[in-house]
C-alpha cells in the first residue's frame, strides 16, 4: 500500500506495531498424514516462515501412524506444498530452511509408548522454550480428542494447571455432530486443559474479509447508525459453492450442509454482522457478543421449521459446462441418500436492534458460482416521488460486502440515466480490496496458525459459542426427520438452489439477489 498523505502513513504505522509476540514454540501436528496437514497447515507454516513471522525459535513435528522417517516427511511435505502454496514456484532456499524445523515422530494415538517417544524428541532440544511452550494440532477425528489429551496429560506434556510455558491445544471442526456430542466432548477435553487453552478452529474467522465486518462495522459512524431494524429490511448470508463433495462423499454423509456449513461457518458470520460492539477487542469481549447474538436467534421448533428452513439435494446438472453427477451418484454416498447439499433459513433475533428483521441464510454445493457475500438489503424510501416516470418500486439501496472471491464491499444505490428524461437506474460505489491494497491474500490458515502460537484466542470458538451453535442446528435436524426429500427440494447441478429456497423469501415479498461474477 502506498500512504498517501501523512494520515495514512500512521495509520499502517499503528497496524504494525500491533503485531503480536510470539514466543519459541514447539508444534506437534497430530494426523500429520492427512489431507489438512498437506494441503494447509505446511503450506501456512511455510508463507509464516517466509515472512517472518514465527517465532526466532520454532520447531515443528508431525505424529501419524505410517512409517516414516524425518527425511521422507520432510520430500513428502515440498511435493505437496508445490502444489498448494499461494506463492508459486516455492523458494528452494527457503525451503530447505523451514525443512530444517521439521520432523517425524511415528505412533498410534492411543499408545503411551508413542507419547514417550515424542516427550524424548521433545528434551532432545536444547533450548527449554521449545520443551515447554507447545501447541498441540489435533488434525484427527474429534472422536480421537480426548484420548489425544488424556496421553499428553499422562506422558507430562499437557498441564491444566500452572507449569512452565504454557500449552495449548488447536482443534479442528467438525466439533461433535450435535450439542449432546459437542458437550461431551467439551467435557472430556476440559479435563486436561482449561478452556483458556482449547483453541476451536473455524477457518472462516481467519480471513481477512470476515475480520474486516467487525472494521468495518465500528471503524465508520456512517454505517453503523443505519445498522438496525429502523433502516434495514433484510439481510441475505450466501456461502455458495461451485463444487460437488467428491472425494469426501463418506464425510458429507455423516455431515450434510447443515453441519457442515451453517452450524459453523454461516453462523459466525451472521454473529458478527449482527452483534452488538464488543466493550473492547479482548477474544473476551467480541466472544461474549458472539454468543449473546446466538443466544438471541429465535429458536425454530422441530415442527414448525419446515416454514423456515428449506434443503436441498443436487442431481446430475452441468457446472461451468461441465457434467457433474448428481450427490446420489458421488463416490460413497447412498443411492438414496436423504443428507442436504444446500440450506437456505429465515432466521429472526428478537432482540432490540433486529426485531422484526429476517435474516437470509444459504449455502450450497454445485451451485453457479463459488461466492461468499453478505447483502444488507435497506428499507424502501417512503414514498416514490419517481413513480410516474420509474414505475412504483424503486431498487432497494445494498450494501454488500463481498468476502471471496474478488472481496470488496459495494453500494447500490439509484442514479439519474443521463438525458432529458427522467430515468434511474441502479448504480454501484465499488470498494476492492484489490485495486486499494494490492494482491493481498494470505490463507486462514496463517493468520489463525499465528494467533494460537501468540495465544489470542478472538478468532476462535468458546465453548458456549459452539455449544449455541448446535442448539440452533439440532432443532431444525429433528424436523426433518424420517422426512425423505421431496421434489420441491431437489435441484439441478449448476443452478441456484430448489424451487423451494425461492418460494421461502417470496412468502415475504424478497427474493435472492444471487453473486454476481465480478472481473
Ligand atoms: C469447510 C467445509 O469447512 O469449508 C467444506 O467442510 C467447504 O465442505 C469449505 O467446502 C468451504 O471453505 P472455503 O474457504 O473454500 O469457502
């Protein structure tokens, strides 16, 4: 970014000096195998190093069960990161330098030997930072978190109570299937860390887009006073999806979009449009908000959501031009499965700021465009002075911030056509993060990935944040129910959703205002 004035120069200067500290550390990724670890965390590790922006001291060690040696991980870790760094080629030198951190530690999760052998490699390092400052990643099946904890707690690595460094432990979604699972599991891993130490990872919290709502939303007084049920008629969250599951069909169908999508990604997201200003940006402060706006979602009785919720399955359809088979025909999915490709919800937050106002919630696979947006939708003007010349219904002003791909936030607003006539016409104020910044986007994945390391936990999960979430998820899960799908909810590979989604938002005279592809 280039500062333009004197003012511009502070600001950034500010933003630099609140970078956060991190101390030496040691990473111990656990189902160092898997798909995340390739795909993600190497590669987000990498660009932090690249940077600079661990700590003078760190190391990292992969735990998995198949045989390997440090040297094998370590070939293994470079082919995958060629092919899924943000930066390509990947720097050789750099490369071998990061390589040097890295090593393999073999075992099976639920063998004490194995956990003997890791505290070993752990006392090899010299410098006592490294021993005791760790950051566990549990990149395994929930159902492995507890016993993971509990084998730290008995080989001394993991302690609840006061001990040298500190420890902490990352974990990934999905966080249980439903509250009751979501509980135990709270439970179980509560035994061996506080909650002060648990880190619930959603990735969406560590993209810069959805950061920027909060910036966004109290940085500008211009906004924020329209921000309420006063101004705003509704509010429309879409997560859409070009892709089908494909190779993660045996997940999806545990999962479903519901689980999936809406109990986490989607929710988080509406919490942070529709929250009240945190008293200041301690993790404390913008989580209790968080949950107070989740605790204020109206609940959907199991019998009565089918008003408010609508699902959907995708058959075989073209996306893109392309063939794609329909959910029941993917790899490990049942022929006639009933599980949701797509979720569209009506949601109501009686609380004072919102009452009244419908929030629009959907997200999808094999729909048109992959596209994150949030569209805040204002209230008519109260009287169409145009109306003679224009027609009675006037665009409705929008303000939509765009979170991928292309992120930026837009105005819509209407403006005079040109020429003697009175014309108007829908026009848009276009702020891209771009054209304003450069090409700036660094994954989730590191800024979160930092975040543990510096122990600042505002961009992840609280107990009771999740714990919400589910609650809000279970109801609508139980009123469908032995439901098989119906027609209405079927819809075609490439298309905007079933029948159904539409007639949800007409039943209130709104309609979707689908992505748009933006060059
Ligand atoms: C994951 C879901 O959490 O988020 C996937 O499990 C989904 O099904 C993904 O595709 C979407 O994330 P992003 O960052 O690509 O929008």
């Amino acid at each position: 970014m280039n500062p333009e004035s004197p003012l511009d120069e502070l600001m950034i200067c500010r933003l630099d000096s609140a970078r956060k500290a991190v101390e030496p550390c040691t990473i111990v990724i656990f189902g160092a195998s898997g798909d995340l670890t390739a795909r993600k965390l190497i590669p987000a590790f990498y660009h932090l190093h690249l940077e600079k922006q661990l700590p003078a001291k760190y190391r990292i060690i992969g735990f998995a069960r198949r045989e390997k040696t440090d040297e094998s991980w370590r070939n293994e870790l470079r082919e995958a990161l060629a092919q899924f760094s943000r930066t390509k080629p990947v720097d050789d030198p750099v490369w071998r330098e990061f390589a040097t951190n890295i090593s393999y530690c073999r075992g099976d999760l639920t063998d004490t030997a194995a956990y003997d052998r890791l505290r070993a490699k752990l006392d090899s390092f010299g410098d006592a930072t490294l021993r005791q400052n760790l950051l566990f990643y549990l990149a395994t099946s929930p159902s492995q978190f507890g016993r993971v904890a509990e084998q730290l707690d008995n080989a001394g690595l993991l302690h609840r109570e006061a001990a040298a460094g500190w420890q902490r432990v990352v974990v990934e979604k999905p966080f249980g299937h439903d509250l009751a699972s979501a509980h135990a599991l709270n439970s179980e891993l509560t035994r061996f860390a506080h909650e002060q130490q648990i880190f619930r990872i959603d990735h969406y919290l560590g993209k810069e887009t959805v950061q920027n709502i909060l910036m966004f939303r109290f940085s500008n007084s211009i906004f924020e006073r329209l921000w309420n049920r006063e101004s705003v008629d509704h509010v429309q969250i879409t997560v859409s999806e070009k892709m089908g599951v494909g190779g993660r069909g045996g997940y999806y169908e545990e999962a479903g979009a519901l689980r999936d999508m809406v109990q986490n990604h989607l929710l988080q997201v509406l919490a942070l449009v529709a929250m009240e200003p945190p008293v200041s940006l301690e993790a404390e402060s913008i989580r209790d908000e968080k949950v107070k706006l989740l605790k204020s979602i109206r609940q959907l009785p199991p019998d009565s959501s089918a008003k408010q919720v609508v699902r959907g399955q995708y058959f075989a359809g073209l996306v893109d031009g392309q063939p794609q088979p329909g959910y029941r025909q993917e790899a490990k999915v049942k022929p006639e499965s009933n599980v949701e490709t797509y979720v569209a919800l009506k949601l109501f937050i009686d609380n004072w700021r919102w009452s009244g106002v419908p929030f629009y919630l959907r997200t999808g696979k094999c729909l048109p465009l992959g596209a994150s947006e949030v569209r805040v939708q204002f209230r008519p003007t109260p009287h169409v002075l145009f109306a003679a010349a224009c027609g009675p219904r006037l665009d409705p002003n929008a303000l939509t911030l765009r979170l991928q791909p292309n992120e930026g936030i837009y105005l819509r607003f209407n403006g005079k056509v040109p020429g003697t006539n009175i014309g108007v016409r829908p026009v848009r104020m276009h702020f891209s993060y771009d054209t304003e910044f450069g090409a700036y986007t660094p994954e989730a994945y590191e800024r979160l990935l930092l975040e543990a390391i510096a122990g600042d936990a505002t961009l992840f999960i609280r107990r009771d944040e999740v714990e919400t979430a589910w609650q809000i998820v279970d109801s609508i899960r139980q009123g469908w129910e032995g439901k098989p799908l119906t027609n209405r909810e079927f819809y075609g590979a490439g298309t905007w959703g079933p029948i159904a989604a539409e007639e949800l938002l007409a039943s209130s005279g709104h309609v979707w205002r689908d992505p748009q592809p933006i060059k």
